[in-house]
C-alpha cells in the first residue's frame, strides 16, 4: 500500500508539466495580445484585445510544458520594461509586424539592444520571431523581414522567424512548436557534468 502511494506521487509528478517563462515583447500594435490570446483555452479568451498598457502576464500548456508568458506593452515608454524580464526568461517571441514597413528599422534597433543586453548577451535563449498580420496585402515576406533584421548574424541563440496571422491562427501552432523544442533542448536538458582531470 505505501509502496502504490509513493509510486503514484512519483507517477504524478513526473506527468506535471515544466514551468516555463517566456517573454513576448514587440513594437505596439503588432498583435501580440493577440497571439497570447490564441493559445489560451478556449472558454477563457477574450473576444476582443486591447492595447496592452505596461505587461499582462498570462498562462497556457503546450507539448507538456505550462508558459508563463509576459506579454510586455511595445509602446516606446514602457519599452524599458522588456529587460527586467531579460535575467529570468527561458525564450522569446518577438512579434514583428509584417505590413508596417516604415518601423521595421525600429524593429531592428530594438532587437540590437536586446541582444546586446549583459543579462541576455551569453545566454543560449531561443528567439521565435513571428511575421505577423500577413494576411495584410502589403506584408513583407519572412524572408526579406529576416533580411532586413541581419536575422543570419545572430549566432549565438537558435533563432526561427514564422509568417503568422493572430486572428487565423495560421502559423502560430508551428512557431510555438519550434520554441518549445528549443527550451527543451537549452534549459530542460540538463547539461553533461564537467569531466575533470
């Protein structure tokens, strides 16, 4: 009897799910309240999103592992937000619009300073970015945003761009897929121990 019951405890908590931080982050209006919102059950999403103002912190399971998704405001004054998260994050989603072609440089700027930041500069943490509103007729593809990026100088974190479109859902389930292989193989996985002479 002892024995069932420890087995059990062993049994259920092998089968709870890893807790994951992520960061969403990306400029204002680039829809990801709404990618958030996507992947959240059914009977709790919301119909409409709104603007986020500073960060909303929402939950959801994927492939066995529960996300804690921060999803930071991309307003340029609550942009300074994004690196209190930076120290304690496992991946991040940056959400790109795809048809504003006039802040694509912005973009740009602000993924230079995140990669340059001291918190995240020698961590291995997997980036998805996400080309998103691509059903917009004037959306640059994923190849020229990656371009546009210099995505190919990134060498030092594993890094996948996907063309999505939040209100369809298309691309999404795909993205996510790709960065929870990648969190498992970076921060799940533990390291081979150190062989000493």
């Amino acid at each position: 009897m002892v024995f069932e019951k420890l087995f059990m405890k062993i049994l259920n908590k092998e089968r709870k799910p890893k807790q994951i931080s992520i960061l969403i982050i990306g400029l204002n209006n680039s829809g990801k309240s709404t990618i958030v919102n996507f992947f959240k059950n059914k009977d709790v999403r919301k119909s409409v999103s709104i603007p986020t103002i500073g960060f909303n912190i929402e939950h959801f399971e994927n492939q066995g592992v529960s996300f804690t998704a921060y999803d930071m405001a991309g307003i340029g004054r609550y942009r300074n937000l994004w690196e209190h998260h930076f120290k304690t994050c496992n991946g991040i989603v940056f959400v790109i619009d795809s048809s504003d072609r006039m802040r694509l440089v912005v973009v740009k700027d602000e993924l230079d300073l995140l990669l340059q930041h001291p918190d995240l500069k020698r961590r291995r943490v997997p980036i998805l970015f996400f080309a998103n509103k691509m059903d917009c007729i004037d959306a640059l593809s994923s190849v020229k945003i990656a371009a546009g990026l210099n995505l190919e100088k990134v060498d030092n974190k594993p890094w996948q761009i996907c063309s999505s479109n939040a209100l369809s859902g298309e691309g999404l389930q795909n993205g996510v897929h790709w960065l929870t292989s990648q969190i498992k193989e970076c921060v799940l996985t533990p390291p081979d121990k150190e062989v000493y002479d």
